[in-house]
C-alpha cells in the first residue's frame, strides 16, 4: 500500500468527522455532552478504570451517531420519495443511537451522581 493512501484515508475520515460536528444538530449535541462529561471527570477526579469507561461510552455515542448520519445519508440518497423500508432503515439507525445515548446517561449517572451530590 503507498504511503499516500493512507493519507487520504485518514484526511477523508477527519473530513467525515467535521461534516457531522458542523452539520449535524444531533451531533452537536453529544459533542456538548462529552466536554461536560470531560470537566465533570476532570473535577470529581475519576479513576483511570472510570475514565476508560467513560471514553469508551463517549465514543459509542458519536459513532452510533456517525453511522446514522450515513444510513440516513444513503437512504435518502438511494430513496429520495417517501418508502416504507427506507424509513425503517432511518429509524433503526437512530433507534440504535437512542440506545447508546441511553446507556451513556446511565453510565454518567452511576459515575458522577454520588460525587456531585454527596
């Protein structure tokens, strides 16, 4: 493989990153709460085990939310009238990041709730 191959696969993979920090609502969002999420380990001093954990469900919520970028992104692309299966591919794609925003506030709640409020 070349040298600049590589390159380009990456400098592409930043350009999809960047496309979805700046135009997608939803991805702003997340972003918000991961430097939240950022202060709130920095202040309460979390352990590296909790940090890691919290790195790894941060991550899941901004690839799940990548990913239905993209789902949506071809279905709307391939569909662009109205089709029963090309909605229920939209849906389940966001079904999945409700999933993982779901188990994010869970894993915020039982790492942070007894340092906030205690």
């Amino acid at each position: 493989m070349r040298k600049g191959n590589v390159l380009c696969a990456f400098r592409n993979a930043f350009r999809g990153i960047i496309y979805c920090a700046r135009h997608e609502r939803n991805m702003k969002i997340h972003l918000g709460a991961m430097v939240l999420v950022a202060f709130l380990a920095w202040w309460s001093k979390i352990t590296k085990y909790e940090l890691l954990i919290l790195v790894i469900t941060v991550a899941s919520v901004l690839v799940a939310e990548m990913v239905n970028t993209a789902v949506e992104t071809i279905v709307d692309m391939i569909s662009p009238e109205f089709h029963p299966m090309a909605k229920i591919a939209k849906d389940v794609a966001a079904g999945a990041v409700l999933i993982t925003a779901i188990v994010s506030l869970l894993v915020g709640y039982m790492l942070f709730f007894y340092r906030i409020w205690t």
